[in-house]
C-alpha cells in the first residue's frame, strides 16, 4: 500500500492538469475545424473524458470517494448525449444523404 | 526516472496522439478506431490515479458501449466510405480550419497560463496528502452513491432512462417525426 501511494505521488499533480488541459484543447480544435458529426461527437467525448481524469485525480489527492461519483455521473450523461446524438445523426443521414453539418443549414439567418 | 513514471507519460503521449489523429485523420473509420486507442490508454490513467473502478467502468462503458454504437452510426449514415479507404489524405491545415486552430491554440494558452500561474501545491489538501489508498475502493464509492449521493443519482438512472427511450424513438424506421 506504502508503495502504492509513492508510485501516485511520483507523477506531479500539474502534470495531471496540463495533460487534461491539452486533451481538452484537442477536443476545442476537433468541435471547431471538422464538419463531421460523428468526429464532433468524438471530439465532445474527449473533453468530457479529460474533466473525467481531472475528477478523478483530485479525488484522489482529497482522499474522498466523492469525486469518483461524479465521474460516474458524467459517463452516463455522455453515454445518454451519444445515443440520442447519434440517433439525431441517423436521422439527418435518411432526411439529407449526408453527415455533413453544413448541410444543416436551414435555420441559419 | 522510474519505470512507473516512464509507462505513465508513454500512456499520455498515446493518449495525446491518438487524439490529435482523431480530430486532424481525414478518413472516418481510421479516426473511430484511433478514438479505441485513445480511450482504452486513458483507463490506464485512470489505473494510475488509482481509480481502478473508474478504469473498468470506463472500458465496459466506453469501449463497449459508446463506441459500438458510434460504429453503428457511421454504418447506418456512410456506407460508401469503405470502399476509399486508400484515398491520399488532404492537406492537414487548410485556409478554412485556420480560425479554429487559432482559436482552440489560444484557448489552450490561456488555460495553460491560468494553471501555471497557479500555486496549486497551495491547496491544503494536495500539501498534506492524507491519501490512503484504501480510500477510494470500490466499497467507499457505493457506499456514497447509496447514501450522500443517491437523489442524483436516481435523477442520472431516470434521465439516462428518458434519453434510451428517446434515442429509440428518434432513429425509428417509418413515420415522420
């Protein structure tokens, strides 16, 4: 257990956050340049995949299962956000033949 | 350097790869597969921050769930994908994705600055670190989603429910919505 809690300690707590932090600046630049619905999905998940590492991360510096919950909570909000989403995109596919997003267009003004 | 060390920033740097390859990989069914890689490397951070429930939950979760279903709906929206899967890739930067990357390259700035800005090792509880590592078992986790934590989460069960029904509903064959 002794040995547990150093093999934890030895990777620094910032590198956690700069690690997450660059994660989810990846998923930004996925959601911002694709025009792709599923790789937005994807991109959406990697940030919520980094705020999961963070919450988990913290939790365990606080020593308080607390945080561990919360992840569980936000994987099943994504996994609820993915099977609507992409029932949403099956559905933009049979109305337009297409998943580009800029198909989408029609309640621009 | 210890050898925990050296496999937890090899797992980060697949993690980071993995991720870019996602977002910038031109081809649909090389970037889903690449996401496999990214979330399986990131369950074994999880196993690092030991969280190890988290790391499973994250496989059977992720892997087995959010992932098959994506592949459903690249199979049900581009069949004609497949077939050009030798197709030379484009230019990575074009003109038009140039604001985003500026943007999200700023964004990163900015958290990046705001972090290392911050004496993190100033909040209390990281300085004196009254970690146990039997503190975060499987035992204390379902102890406190059955008692501190069990309104939200029957809202999470009602609402993940609600949305299962409504996916159903939404990708139905037939009538129009």
């Amino acid at each position: 257990m002794e040995q547990l809690t150093q093999t934890i300690q030895s990777v620094p707590l910032n590198h956690y956050i700069l690690f997450s932090s660059i994660i989810f600046a990846i998923g930004v630049i996925g959601v911002l340049i694709r025009r792709n619905a599923i790789v937005i999905f994807m991109s959406i998940e990697l940030m919520l995949n980094a705020v999961n590492l963070l919450l988990a991360v913290f939790s365990v510096y606080h020593g308080d299962p607390a945080g561990q919950v919360f992840v569980f909570f936000v994987m099943a909000l994504a996994a609820a956000e993915v099977a609507v989403g992409l029932a949403i995109i099956v559905m933009v596919y049979r109305n337009t033949h297409s998943i580009d997003i800029n198909v989408l267009n029609r309640l621009k003004w | 350097m210890r050898v925990e060390q050296i496999i937890f920033y090899a797992l980060a740097a697949m993690v980071l790869g993995s991720a870019l390859l996602v977002v910038t990989i031109r081809n649909l069914v090389r970037s889903i597969f690449l996401f496999f890689v990214a979330l399986i490397s990131l369950s074994g951070l999880y196993i690092f921050a030991s969280a190890d429930f988290i790391a499973i939950a994250q496989i059977v979760i992720y892997v087995g769930g959010v992932l098959v279903l994506m592949l459903f709906a690249f199979l049900l929206s581009n069949k004609e994908l497949l077939n050009n899967l030798s197709r030379p890739v484009n230019r990575l930067i074009n003109i038009s994705s140039l604001p985003g990357f500026l943007l999200a390259s700023a964004f990163l700035f900015v958290l990046i600055s705001a972090i290392l800005n911050t004496e993190i090792s100033w909040l209390g509880y990281v300085q004196q670190n009254h970690f146990q590592p039997g503190d975060n078992t499987v035992h204390n986790i379902g102890i406190s989603i059955m008692t501190r934590y069990l309104l939200p989460f029957e809202a999470v069960s009602m609402f993940l429910m609600m949305a299962l029904i409504g996916a159903a509903h939404l990708a139905r064959k037939g009538q129009k919505i």
